[in-house]
C-alpha cells in the first residue's frame, strides 16, 4: 500500500492544498501575474524562479505548496525520491516564445534561457536542482489527465527503487492551465499536515475532480 | 531504425562495420546554417519519405514518416502478429514532434488561418498514435518526452509493463526529425561543431545533430516462447536517476549518470567487471564527455571496459538516440563487434580514457548504453547475448 | 565609463531577469560568476546576445566569456575596446 501524504492543485488562479483554498488571486489576472504572486504568497526566496518559463513557475509552485509544512523533503532519502510528472501539450507556449524569436531575420537575437525551457521536462530538472532529488524520472504526454498511468508508475517504482515520489500532471496551453502535485510515500506517516489517503485511481481521480 | 546511417538496419550495419559516417551538408532542411554547420540527415526528402510509407492519409510531417517506416521495419523484422490476441503496446517519445512542419507556416498562420490542419499533427503524441495506427491492432499507446534519454525511458517503460503482466509485448523507441528550431536552439547553446564531432577527444568542441527513428520489439519470455520467436538480445538492468545540477549541463562530477550506471549493474545481477563494452552517450560537447568520463571511471576503477560513442556516424539524434543505440548494440552482441568512435585522437587531459577506433571483433556478453537528457534526466540500459 | 556601466546593470538585469536585483545592488568589481550576482553557464550564452544585440560584438567561442565576463568592469572595458554602437 503506498500512500498520498499531500496535494497541491492549482487552477483559476486558485491554490488548494489538501483540498482547502490557501492563495487566491483576482481571476482576471494574466497566469505570470499570478504566479508571480503566489510566490510571493508562499515566501519563497528563490531567485532562479524568475528565470523560469510559465510551465516551470506553474510546476514549481504547485510542489513547493504541496511541499509547505511538510514532512516529506526531510525524511525522505532523495536519492530515491522519484518524480514523475504529465502532460498533453508538452511546452508548446515556450516552443511558440522561442519560434518567434526566431523568425525575424532582421531582428534575429534567439535567446538561449527561452530554448532552454522548450522541453516538458525541464520541470522535473528544475524541482530537482532546487531539492537535490535524484531519483528516478519520467515525462509522459497524454491526452488528458491519466490517474491510472500515475499511479501504475509510482507503484512500479516504488516497488522497485523508491521510497517516495512526487507525481502529478502540469499543463499550460493558451487557453488554460492547471498543475496537480501529489506527493506518494510508502511508509504510512501522517502528520498534522498531511492527509494520508490510500493511493489508488479512484481516490486521485476523485482528488483531482474535486476542485 | 532510419538514420543519416542508412534507410534499415541492414544498411546501418554496412556503415558501421565499414567506418562510414552518416554526417555531412545539409541537403533537405531549409535552415539558415545549411553552409554552417555539418548534421547527421537521412538522404531522403520528405516526398521521398511520404512515399516509402505508402499512406494515405494528407502530408504528414518528417518526424511521423520515420517514425512509421521505424516501427513498421521492427515489427516485420520480429514476426509478430499483433493480431494473434496478445497485448501489444506502443511506447515512442520525441521532443521535435511535428514542429519540422509548423515552423515552416509559422508566419503565414498569422496571416491567414487556412493552413490549421498542420498544427493537427505539432504534439508529441501525433506520431506514436501514427505509429499504432500503421501496426493496426495495438492495445496500449504512450509517449515520453525526456529530451536525449527519451528512448531509453521508453524501452525501460515497455520492460516494465511487461514484467508487471500489462503488456505481453511493447513496440518502443524514439524519433526526431531535423527541424529548424533545433538547429537555432543548439546553436545559441553553442554546443554545435563546425566539423565533424569528436566525441571523447581533447579538442571536441560540439556536437553535430542527426535525425532519425529506431524501434525495438520486446517481449515478454512467455509471448515469446508461445509464438516459438527467436531473440536477438536481453534486457537484464536499467535504471533512471536525476543529475539535479543544471537544466543543460551534466553536473561536473557526473553524479546522475553514475547514480544510474551503478542502479542499471545492480539490477541486471552483474558487477563492473562483467560488462564488456560501453555504448557511450558521448555527445563530443565539452561538458558531457568529461563528465561521462569521470562516472565512468567512478563506477569501472582501473578497468573501464572497451568503449566508444556512435554519435560521430549518426550524428545527436536526440529523442531516437536511446533507440538507435539500442539496435546498434544488439547488432554488436549478435555480430561480435565493436563499432568505433571516430574522429578520436587525443585523450582528454583530465581523464586519460582512449575509446576504440577502429571496428573491433572481439567477445562481447553485455553491454552498457548510456543516454543522458537536459533536464538532468539519466538513464542507462543493459543488453546481454542470448 | 561610469554612464556605460550603470547602462550594463540594467540592461543585465533585464536581460538576465533578475527581478529581485536592483542596478544599486550590483558591486562592478564583484564577480558575476560563482558569488556576486551568481549567474550560471546559461546567463554567459545570454550576455553574449546581449554585446550582439547592443553593441555588435559578435563572440565566436564561449570559452572567451570567462575573462570577458568577470565582473561588469571588465566588461565595460571589453565594449570599450571593441564595441560598434
């Protein structure tokens, strides 16, 4: 049996950890304004943050509330922390940033920092440069958000190398948003901040439904 | 497999048995660095590819092309019959996806909006769905996008559900066209060679881009036996872990990839001693050969075993890379032979380690495949002779 | 060179965004690199868009950024030398 110890779902320029709104932001605020604010919201001193592309922001953020409070970064040996995180539209919108970059022969400056960002799974280097976890990894892309692959795929690894795991999904598309951050342990655990909650597809999907 | 190597894995062969690297001038892609820079491109153009597939459907894009003439070749080399009620799974990554064809109406999309079934084939999900589609009969269908350790995380992916009892075997690998944005984006890393890559030599100065499609068959022993199917090689370890240093660079002591060497040796029952030869990722940028080199001197000591990177015939082909190092090292175990590293001549000064250079018949029982990805993502695999 | 330097701190910032750093914060003579203002390998790529962009120097091998790039002194006094605009 392994276990959720917390979430983090951020969505409608909302945060919810553990199912209760903690950060709200005017809904009429571009995603960087409120992203931007949420860092603030959470205290985070980090100034590599500001280098990030949305996506990472995005996916960073939603680890770093899941993270809050938490028992998880310091229990867990990172060395088997695995982290594996979804998708469907992979890092289009920095793709398009740096395509334009590019596309004016007159004013051609394509920026190193905007490539570096054009690949989904950026994200998971990003949380693990900040936390030093250096277990295993994995980015799919799928169509919608798939509980059943998250949590097959924790459970394989955690039966295999990892002790625990963040997983979750991290979209950003033109029209929408949204991050999901589960953090997977195997030891049953809880603490005044966690829930502990069983971790199959019926409940991550309930979970995920529920905001 | 397709690469700038050869259409098949026969013609592969040929060049790497004879020496003959895939890399040279840019003839189909329409990039700014055509006269620049050298690359590893597929002598065909993308009619020529249409073409070969013989599909009906409107014009694709390069990355579904090879990707379809990849798997088909694999699953008709096998002799499986996806329609013999077995599961059959398939795992593809890439990270170029279909952007070969969108940057081209990049601009003109701003203009007039009648082009917008190209973008209907941009995600990266496009050419595995392709893929499946062309096998006909596939029960499960995923792709992985890791940067360069794609493909191995994808042949890891497949083991996986077929050791789980999900799948009774998988089609994975990877693809990746050459693309414009590719070319540009390597460029302002300033990781590319002018001249042809130099993986694991004092002077490398980059790496050259390739393209190209490889995909594997694999089964499970039970699926196997049942259709009285013969194997070409085993899988018998693999292991994944994160560099955590840098979203680009490989840290300087090589910790990711030694964290996932070690896992890979552990899982597959062996020790060091026991691999005999390395299919390096060796890139020929100056940062990943030394950091390589330094983990593989952690884990091997004093007796790092015979080893070479095939990046200088094929070029860096990014997402296939796994894959095409896959069949290149199943071809090693079933021919004996070690393929060399060319282009080398002086070792690196803070490693001392001397590739081989030359094409090289000697016992082989398993090999190491290393394929590390941007995004500190490590993975390494390990084939053994069946 | 005082006016080229104070230029230099904004147009890094920018250009490196650096969004909790103000043009006061940055000592000229710190080391860019390592301590000082921290940059990494990738913000060396962005500086040397930035002398492209806004003095037309074109820098061929990254490996001449180490001294180049040392502090914003040391690059003042690179532009000075070689700079186009």
């Amino acid at each position: 049996m392994n276990y959720i110890n917390s979430y983090a779902h951020i969505k409608n320029n909302s945060v919810y950890v553990n199912g209760e709104q903690v950060f709200t932001y005017d809904k009429n605020a571009t995603v960087n304004t409120f992203l931007s604010e949420a860092y603030h919201a959470i205290n985070l001193v980090y100034p590599k943050f500001h280098k990030m592309d949305t996506l990472c922001k995005l996916g960073l953020l939603c680890a770093e509330f899941a993270l809050q409070n938490n028992h998880f970064i310091n229990e867990h040996h990172l060395q088997k922390t695995a982290i594996i995180l979804s998708n469907s539209s992979s890092s289009l919108e920095t793709d398009k940033l740096y395509q334009h970059s590019i596309s004016d022969k007159n004013n051609y400056f394509p920026s190193p920092t905007i490539f570096v960002y054009t690949l989904p799974n950026i994200i998971i280097g990003e949380l693990a440069i900040k936390h030093k976890i250096t277990g295993e990894n994995a980015f799919f892309i799928t169509e919608k958000f798939d509980a059943n692959l998250l949590v097959d795929y924790c459970e394989t690894i955690l039966n295999h190398n990892a002790t625990s795991a963040i997983c979750g999904w991290v979209e950003l598309n033109e029209n929408s948003y949204e991050a999901i951050i589960f953090l997977v342990e195997k030891k049953y655990h809880p603490d005044k901040n966690s829930i502990f909650k069983p971790l199959n597809q019926q409940i991550v999907t309930q979970i995920y439904n529920q905001t | 497999m397709i690469s700038a190597i050869g259409n098949n894995v026969a013609e592969s062969f040929l060049s790497l048995s004879h020496s003959k690297t895939g890399i040279g001038k840019i003839n189909y892609l329409p990039t700014r660095y055509k006269d620049e820079f050298l690359a590893g491109e597929i002598k065909l153009s993308n009619t020529d590819l249409k073409d070969l597939v013989k599909d009906n459907s409107p014009d694709l894009n390069r990355n579904s092309y090879l990707a379809m003439l990849a798997a088909k070749e694999a699953v008709l080399h096998s002799g499986i019959d996806t329609k013999d009620g077995l599961r059959t799974g398939v795992i593809s990554s890439t990270t170029v996806a279909g952007m070969g064809k969108t940057e081209m109406f990049y601009k003109e999309m701003f203009e007039k909006d009648d082009n917008l079934n190209v973008l209907d084939t941009h995600d990266c999900g496009d050419s595995t769905e392709r893929i499946a589609d062309y096998i006909g009969d596939v029960d499960y269908v995923t792709t992985i996008s890791t940067a360069c350790s794609s493909a191995a995380n994808s042949i890891m992916l497949g083991c996986r559900m077929i050791k789980h009892g999900l799948l009774d075997r998988a089609i994975v690998g990877g693809v990746d066209a050459l693309s414009k944005f590719t070319f540009n984006g390597f460029n302002t890393l300033m990781i590319l060679d002018k001249e042809w890559c130099k993986p694991f030599d004092e002077n490398r100065k980059g790496l050259n881009l390739g393209e190209g499609a490889a995909f594997l068959v694999i089964e499970g022993e039970n699926a196997l036996i049942k259709r009285n199917g013969k194997a070409l090689s085993e899988i018998i370890g693999y292991a994944n872990a994160n560099d955590a240093y840098h979203q680009t660079a490989s840290s300087p002591e090589g910790y990711g990839a030694t964290l996932a060497i070690n896992q890979a040796i552990t899982m597959s029952g062996l020790t060091p001693q026991d691999i005999d030869y390395i299919n390096m990722h060796g890139t020929g940028t100056p940062n990943n050969d030394l950091s390589e080199s330094i983990a593989t001197k952690k884990v091997f000591g004093n007796q790092v075993p015979k080893f070479s990177s095939t990046k200088a015939f094929t070029g860096h082909t990014l997402a296939a890379a796994a894959s095409i190092e896959a069949v290149i090292s199943t071809l090693s175990l079933q021919h004996q032979l070690i393929f060399p590293n060319l282009n080398f001549k002086t070792p690196i000064t803070e490693t001392h380690l001397v590739p081989v250079t030359a094409l090289l018949k000697t016992p082989i029982n398993s090999i190491l495949s290393n394929s590390f990805g941007f995004g500190g993502n490590c993975s390494s695999l390990i084939f053994k002779k069946v | 060179m005082e006016v080229l330097i104070e230029k230099l701190k904004r147009q890094v910032i920018e250009q490196l965004n650096l969004v909790e750093v103000k043009p006061e914060d940055i000592n000229p003579d710190s080391p860019l690199f390592g301590e000082g203002l921290g940059l990494d390998s990738i913000d060396a790529l962005e500086l040397i868009v930035l002398l492209e962009k806004h003095y037309g120097i074109k820098i061929e091998d990254p490996k001449d950024g180490k001294t180049i790039f040392q502090s914003l002194t040391t690059l003042a006094e690179y532009i000075k030398a070689n700079g186009k605009s």
